[in-house]
C-alpha cells in the first residue's frame, strides 16, 4: 500500500462500496482500501448492476476529505486518470486509453473500467466519508452491454489482480497529492488530454430526452460542454453518453 493507505482484503462481498461504508461509520480512518475477489451485489452508476467474477479487480477506497460536495465529485475525472496510467504501465504500448465522460475509462474504445463516487455530508455541509469504488476488468468483461467492453487479457497483459490494484493506488496516491496541492486545474488537464470522443459528435442521454452535440470541453466544474449546431452551448452535469458508429 501507498503511505497513509490501509489494506481490508476479503475473498468474497456484497459490496466492495457497501462494505467501505460500514467500516466508516464504525470509525475507520482515511485511506482504508476495500478489496474483495468477487462481490455479490456489485453496483454501477445508477444503481445498475456490475458483474463481478473472479479475477477482476474490485476496491473501494475511504476518504475522509472535508470538502465541499461538487470539489468531492470532481475526483471521479482524477481516479479515471489514475486508472489510465495504470493501464499505461501494465498494456502493451499498441492499446490507446481514454476517459470517457463522465466515469469510464476505455481501452480502443471499449471500457474497461468503471468508477462510482458515493459520499456523506457532515452537519457543516462538507463531505466527511467519501467511498471511491472501481472496478477494472483484468481477465475478462461482461457481454451483452450496452457499450462494448473488454479486458486487460483481451489486451495482451499478464498482470496478476494485485499488480493490477497496486498499480492503480500507486497512481490514486499521486493524484490525490497533486489535487491537494494544486487543486482541480491539473486534474482537469490529464482528464482532456485523453477525454475520449473530444471534439467529436456526440449523443448523451437524458432522464427526459437525448441531446446531440459537438463534445468541445470540460469546464472547470466538471460539466461536459456541448456545442449544438447552431453554435448554442449546453452544459450537461449527468446523463450517458454514446457516439455515433
């Protein structure tokens, strides 16, 4: 583990989240990492399923940030850069890792990663716990998705699940030193340097409608910045977002 990061290693859980959760209302401290082999209740974005077999890497990591709830949320664009930079290391150098708005990170265009930010909020206003939980496809990814998947092994890489979460908390420590000293600003700059689909057409999908657009930028908050076609920029701060084949 990193320095100022504690390991609960378990073989099987519900919820690698769920889990980080209980441990920090019973007092655990910043920085205790989750790791189980398999989950049986794993969940993405949304309260959607994520299928979780064995041999793919499944954490949740504590933190206990004392920061304002959308400073809290930006991190979710800093643990997808740590992710991609892991992926740098442990893939062949032919693979091309990109972030994909707002939370996946992606191997030639497929995912690989996802990652779901869930926090609680002090009396202050200010979040106290807040559980970063990603999972990282290393032996072998879901079919029948609605977005292509694939895995490290697809990829070529040989990567033991522990290289693999080494690896990516190596990187989280970094970043997160990075992000207190500087803030968001270079969080933000490693994120578009490898946004996936920037400046391209996109759709994203709302609760009540899709909207289509030119991906131009993220701005400063986190947002995706849409340009229509009649030059008319749109904010967008959730929704799933899909390009054209």
């Amino acid at each position: 583990m990193p320095p100022g990061f504690t390991l609960l290693a378990l073989d099987a859980i519900d919820s690698t989240n769920e889990e980080a959760l209980r441990q920090a209302e019973a007092g655990a401290p910043d920085g205790l990492v989750v790791w189980a082999r398999e989950q049986t209740a794993g969940r993405g974005r949304r309260g959607r399923g994520w299928v979780s077999s064995r041999g793919n890497c499944f954490s949740s990591v504590l933190l206990r940030p004392m920061v304002p709830p959308l400073e809290a949320a930006r991190l979710s664009f800093l643990v997808a850069v740590a992710v991609a930079e892991m992926l740098d290391r442990l893939l062949p150098g032919a693979a091309r890792i990109g972030c994909k708005w707002p939370n996946d990170v992606l191997v030639d265009g497929a995912k690989i990663s996802g990652i779901l930010l869930e926090s609680r909020m002090s009396i202050e206003g200010r979040v106290d716990r807040l559980i970063i939980g990603t999972g990282i496809n290393v032996a072998s990814a879901p079919e029948g998705t609605a977005y292509a998947t694939t895995s490290m092994t697809a990829h070529g890489a040989v990567a033991s699940v522990e290289a693999v979460l080494e690896g990516y908390l190596e990187r989280l420590a970094a970043w997160l030193g990075r992000w207190r000293a500087g803030g968001f600003a270079p969080v933000r700059e490693a994120w578009i340097a490898r946004a996936d689909g920037l400046g391209k057409p996109v759709r994203v999908m709302l609760p009540d409608g899709a909207v289509d657009g030119v991906f131009e930028s993220l701005d400063e908050s986190g947002a995706m910045v849409l340009r229509g076609e009649n030059g008319e920029r749109t904010r967008i701060t959730a929704g799933d977002v899909y390009r054209p084949a």
